[in-house]
C-alpha cells in the first residue's frame, strides 16, 4: 500500500517522462522539419516549446513541495535528480527550437548542394536521449554510464560537420548565409547529445549516490 | 421522543439529585449537633481560670483544667518523638527500598495495626510499663502507647505520599551523580515533605482524642506533673472522670473541656489545610 | 571514520553490549564507537533498544533490579563497569537529560542549576555563582533568567525548563552528556532552540541523543546509528545515512516504508 507522500514521487516521475515524451517529440519534428524543408513543422515545433517550459515549471514545484516533507535517502536523491533532469529536458527542448528556428530560414532559401548526414548525428543524439531516459525507468545504473563515452561521437561528427561547412563556405561564398544556420542547427545537436549525457550522469547518481559529473575523461 | 417518556427521565433525574443532597444534609448534621452542644453547654465555662487552674477537690466549685491541657500536649510531644521518625523513616523504607515480598508483609503488618482497638494497644503497655513498675501509671507510658499507635499510621501516609513522587525526580538526582541516600532527603523528602507533615498532623489530631489506652497507661492525675514518671492528666480522661461524676459543677467543666478538645483538633485540621493550600498557579 | 576500533578519538568505546531484563534481551550484542566533541544520534522505531542501550552507558538501567548487562564499555579507556567504579562516579562524567523536563520543584533555578554541585560537597559562594552563570549561558538560558534565579523553577515554560535541565547537567561539568529524546515534549520553536544548543555544546562535550524523529537527527547530530530489534544495524556519518544508507533495512526506515 502506497502512502501519500510515495503517490507523490510516482506522480513526479510521471511528470518527468510525460515531459521527456514531449521534448523527443521536438527534436524528431525538428531535425524533420530541416532535412524536409516543412515550415509548418517547424512553426509547430517553436509553439510547443512552451508546453516544455511549462513541464519544468510544474515538475520544480511538485520538487519543492516534496522536499518540505523532508525526504531522505533515495526518495532525497530521486527529487534533487528529478529537479536537474526536467532542467536539461527543458534546454533539449530549447535546442529543438532553435533547429526549427534555423529550419524556418533555410526552407525559405534555395537548397545548399552539400552532403551532410544530418539525419545520422541526429538519430545519434536521440538515441542518447532516448536511452538516458530509459535508464531512469529501469533505474539501470549500467545502461546509464554507457552512454556518456557516446557522447564524444557526437562531438566528433559535429566537428566534422563544421568543417565540411567552412569549407563549402570558403569556395561557395554565396552560401554562407545558409552554411551558418546549418552550422547553428548541428551544434543544437552536439548540446542535445550533451543533455542527454547529463541526464545519464544524474541516472547515476540516482542509483548509485555517486556524483560522476565532471570526473570522467573527456 | 414521546412526551411520557421525557417527563418519566426527568422525574428520575430530579429524584435522585434531592436524595444525594437530603443525605449530604445528613452526614453534616450530626457535626453540627455536636459543635451547637458543646458550644451552648461549654462555652459559658471556658474562662482563664479554666485553662490555669487545677481541678477542685470533690464538692468544690471552680477550678479548671489547667494540668489536662497541658498533659494533652505533654503526651503528644512524646508520641510525636517516637511516632514520627520510626513512621517516617518505616515510609522511606517501604517506598525507597527493600525487595517486593518484605514490604508486603510490612505494609499488611501495619494495616492490621491501624486496625488494633485503641484499647488492645493500652493493655499492652499496661503489662509492659505499669505492671512491670517500668515506671508504672506514667506520662512515659501515655507517651509510649500514642506513640505506638502513631507509627503504622505516619508509615503508611508517609509511604503513600512518597510514592506520589515522580520518578522523574529520582533519576534526574542519580544521574546527577547524587548518591542514593542524599537523593531521597534532599530531593525525595523535600518535595514531599508538605504530605509527610499533613500525615504526621493528622496521625496527631487523631491520637490527641484517645481516651481508653490513657486510662490504665497515663492514668490521670488531679495535680500538676512533675516528671515523666508520673501519672499525667490529659483532656480526654478528665472529661471522662467529670462526665460520669455527680456534681454540676464537674458536668460543666467536662462541656468546657470536651470544646476545648474539639477545638484542638479542629484548629490542627484546620492548620493542615492552610499549609497544603495552592501557593503558587503553576504554569500549563 | 567512526567505526574504526582503533580509533583514538573515541569518547566511549562499547563493545559485546547486551542488556537483559530477566530472560528477555533488550539490547544485542551492541558494538559501536562514539566519537569525542561530537554529536551521535541513535535512531530506531519504538521498542528497538535504543533508550536500554543509552541508559546502560551511565549505569541508569542498574535502577532496574531486573536488569542485567553483559559486555563493556569504556570512557576513555576506563571500564565503567569494573568493580571498583561506582556507579554515582560514572554518573558524574556522564549526564543525562530526559524526556519530561523535570526541574526539582521545591527549588529555584539557582538551586536547581547547582544542586548537583552542593549536594556533593561545593559550598563555595563564588564557585557556585560562576557555573551556574556558566551553565546558564551554555544552555541559551542565561539572558532570560540571569534576573530572576531566585525564581521557583517550575515558574518557567516547557522549553525553558528542559533547558534549566541542561544547564543542571553541565553543571556537574561532565565529559558526556547523553540526552533521551530531549525534544519530543517541546513545541517546534522550544525544540530548534534545543536542537541548536545541541549543536553548539558540542565543542566541548561529546553528546548522545536517542531521538525517534529523523529530522532532528538529520539536523542536529554529525554521526548516527539505526538499531532495530535491539540490535545495531547500521552506523555512519549522519549525511551518510541520510542519503545513502549501505543496509536496506537502514534505507527503508529512513525512506518511511516501516516504523
């Protein structure tokens, strides 16, 4: 039998997932609405942000509210992590926007003739995501360091990706307008994959109360 | 609710609230027979001839009762002296010490003590001091059998009154480090020292009226005493003596001098109730 | 760490503790370090030990002729319970305050603060005078009595007579004082004022606090320990045990599930 206070946790992590359901949505939508060119899409993508915004706004009150019932141990750790994690869903969220701000100005211009597999290092940063938030699910403490090594790949196409662009910028001065927003819409990506890899540093230190942030080799 | 019903529990209500008071009525007015009694038949005799002179001899008018007063508070300062630290200490024991099973049988012997006629108590020194010669009909002896008949009584109140005592107040004392002893004076005694007294006062007012044990113990005496080990007048035997006697003159005084008593053991009561009176509101 | 047995900094050393009324054992084989100047509170759900167990460090269970203890426990490497310890000695060195505040009440604060003093032989004016402003001012009591120590001291409130007791505590100046759920009578002002003396009296004296509210262990204490069933289950650094328990009995007490 579930108490009161033990409803409220469940009704948290509720909260959370609801909330991470809405910011993969985003992101799909986003890198979407890029690679097709769907000024619609991205329109819906920047209105939605603020149902994101809310999510956290929500999910910092119901935290707060079960802190002043003093909670300890785990149900401790599970709100503090809940408060970091719904912080980072909302800057993923953010991030989105901003791809489908950058999808906006690109469909309104000629195509740029350059092979970027965008839709790879995208489906790399949702992975992440994806994956982050399942390890919170299953509290899997093992599923949830796997994923912070995945994050240098990301980095790395991104990198790539920049390269390519400065390149294609240097030869083809007349895109560089178009070269920056896709420059822009890639280090979105870089920082979801960064999210994502923060959530799987709070996962642990759900499960395991060790703080690994910023001791891991970059 | 049917109206028959209502009036029938009223009826019940108001019945038995006049029969609880007509008997509180009662039991008040035997005492105030007594008091008008005494007042209108002794009043009238209480002069200060009464509290300063001897008894007449036979036939005489006058005098008073000078040497039973007096004897009365002779008799109980000497049971205070012997019932007092033997009851108080007897009530330390009970309530500080001793194992389960000793105290029972001490608290049942001094239950049926309590219980033993006033006059089995008078006998017994009788055979033990008059009879012996040691030292016979004496204010001694007088002593000794109200002082007997303190002990179980200031034992048991003591007890009583000890034990009322917080535990609290103990083990805050011991784990001070006070020793064991000292705890139960200084901090044991001293609160409940207000119902050691209001027990050791009641002990007394009770025995100032015993007459029978004085009898064959103190046995009374027309003349001033000079030493304990003579025989003693005391009030209760003197109002015995003239009580029964022939003369008016005897009756009258015998009223004074039942007053007088009354007096004495209303103005203790009366002293105990203003000593145990609420000083302090305490705080809730 | 706390739980290291050669730990040098360790006012009471407890070791094999069992406490036994008649044939039932209330306490089991208990094994634990208290560190000196600091503050450990023992924690548990009711009926688990953990007042038998404080009561056993300054010999108070000994009031109980059923009670019997096996084992040992040292104060600073002295066994308390060797045969030529008295037990009013170990009481001198190891305080206690109680749940239910109780002032002596035929006495006044004055009386009450150095009755432990003069009823072993402290006569001195002046000695008296100053550890009873000392004792005052070290249980935050100081200011509101200093004028009125004369006072009968059942005229004060709840909390300021649970503090009154504090400062008759220290009087006696112990090494430790060992504290039954000092708080659990006060209302919440009366108990932070108490929680925070606790945490300040620490600088001089190594503090013991059975208290059956977590948060005031969380607060107040810097190392804890959880007995269930008399026995200890688990010890550590409050903040330890508080946010990461290493038993899971440890973490479902603390997380609410039982108890």
């Amino acid at each position: 039998m579930e108490n009161h206070f033990e409803m409220g946790l469940d009704a948290l992590r509720q909260k959370l997932l609801t909330m991470a359901s809405h910011a993969e949505t985003a992101v799909n939508r986003a890198v979407q609405a890029l690679v097709q060119r769907d000024t619609d899409l991205a329109q819906r993508v920047r209105a939605d942000d603020d149902v994101i915004d809310h999510f956290e706004i929500e999910i910092d009150e119901m935290a707060i509210q079960l802190l002043t019932k003093a909670p300890l141990a785990s149900n401790l750790r599970l709100v503090t992590v809940a408060m970091k994690i719904s912080q980072n869903l909302e800057r993923i969220g953010d991030e989105a926007t901003k791809i489908a701000k950058r999808a906006r100005d690109l469909a309104q211009e000629p195509p740029v003739k350059i092979s970027l597999d965008l839709p790879r290092m995208a489906a790399l940063a949702l992975a992440m995501v994806k994956d982050a938030l399942d390890s919170f699910v299953q509290q899997d403490s093992a599923a949830a360091r796997a994923i912070i090594p995945r994050d240098k790949d990301v980095d790395a196409l991104n990198k790539e990706m920049h390269q390519r662009l400065a390149l294609h910028m240097m030869e083809n001065p007349d895109t560089i307008g178009r070269c920056l927003h896709w420059i822009v819409a890639t280090k979105s990506l870089e920082r979801i994959a960064d999210h994502a890899k923060n959530i799987a540093e709070e996962v642990v230190y759900l499960c395991e109360a060790q703080d690994i942030r910023h001791t891991l080799k970059k | 609710m049917t109206a028959p019903n209502h009036s029938w529990r009223n009826f019940k209500n108001a019945f038995m609230q006049t029969l609880a008071c007509v008997c509180a009525i009662l039991v008040v007015t035997p005492l105030l027979l007594v008091f008008y009694h005494l007042i209108r038949e002794g009043f009238s005799s209480i002069n200060l001839a009464f509290f300063t002179q001897l008894p007449k001899p036979e036939g005489e008018t006058g005098g008073g009762m000078g040497n039973a007063i007096v004897g009365t508070f002779v008799l109980l300062a000497q049971a205070a002296v012997i019932g007092v630290p033997v009851g108080v200490l007897g009530g330390v024991f009970l309530s500080e010490y001793g194992g389960t099973k000793l105290n029972w049988a001490i608290r049942f012997a001094a239950d049926i003590l309590n219980g033993v006629p006033s006059i089995n108590w008078g006998i017994v020194i009788y055979g033990l001091m008059v009879e012996s010669h040691l030292p016979g009909y004496s204010a001694l002896a007088g002593g000794v059998v109200l002082g007997m008949m303190m002990i179980p009584l200031v034992m048991r109140t003591t007890e009583e009154v000890l034990q009322l005592v917080p535990g609290g107040y103990r083990e805050a004392a011991l784990a001070l480090g006070i020793a064991k002893w000292k705890t139960i004076v200084q901090i044991v005694i001293r609160t409940a020292l207000k119902g050691i007294v209001t027990g050791v006062l009641l002990a007394m007012a009770r025995v100032a009226g015993e007459t029978a044990p004085l009898m064959f113990t103190a046995f009374g005496n027309q003349h001033w005493t000079h030493n304990l080990t003579e025989p003693i007048s005391a009030l209760p035997l003197q109002i015995f003596t003239y009580a029964i006697g022939p003369y008016n003159d005897q009756h009258r005084q015998a009223w004074a001098g039942a007053l007088v008593l009354l007096l004495l053991v209303l103005s203790i009561n009366i002293g105990v109730r203003f000593l145990t009176r609420d000083r302090f509101q305490q705080k809730a | 760490m706390p739980t290291d047995p050669n730990n040098s900094a360790a006012a009471l050393t407890v070791r094999g503790l069992s406490v036994f009324f008649g044939d039932r054992a209330a306490v089991k084989n208990v094994s634990i370090d208290i560190t000196a100047k600091a503050v450990t509170a023992i924690i548990g759900p009711s009926g688990c030990g953990k007042s038998t167990f404080l009561r056993a460090i300054n010999r108070m269970h000994e009031l109980n002729p059923d009670a019997r203890m096996e084992g040992e426990i040292k104060l600073f490497d002295e066994d308390i319970y060797s045969r030529t310890v008295q037990s009013v000695t170990v009481r001198r060195r190891i305080g206690m305050v109680f749940q239910k505040s109780n002032p002596f009440p035929t006495m006044s604060i004055f009386e009450n603060v150095t009755v432990g003093l003069r009823l072993n032989g402290i006569r001195d004016r002046k000695i008296l005078a100053e550890r009873t402003e000392e004792s005052l001012r070290m249980a935050a009591l100081w200011d509101e009595v200093k004028d009125r120590l004369n006072a009968p001291a059942v005229s004060l409130s709840g909390g300021q007579q649970q503090r009154l007791c504090i400062a008759r505590a220290l009087a006696v100046q112990p090494e430790v004082l060992l504290m039954d759920e000092p708080a659990s009578a006060l209302d919440p002002l009366a108990t932070a004022k108490i929680e925070d003396l606790i945490v300040s009296l620490k600088k001089d004296y190594t503090i013991v606090i059975v208290t059956h509210n977590m948060q005031q262990a969380a607060r107040a204490s810097d190392f804890t320990a959880f007995f269930y069933l008399g026995e200890l289950v688990e010890f550590g650094p409050t903040t330890k045990i508080f946010t990461n328990p290493a038993q899971k009995r440890t973490e479902d007490y603390v997380t609410g599930r039982f108890g």
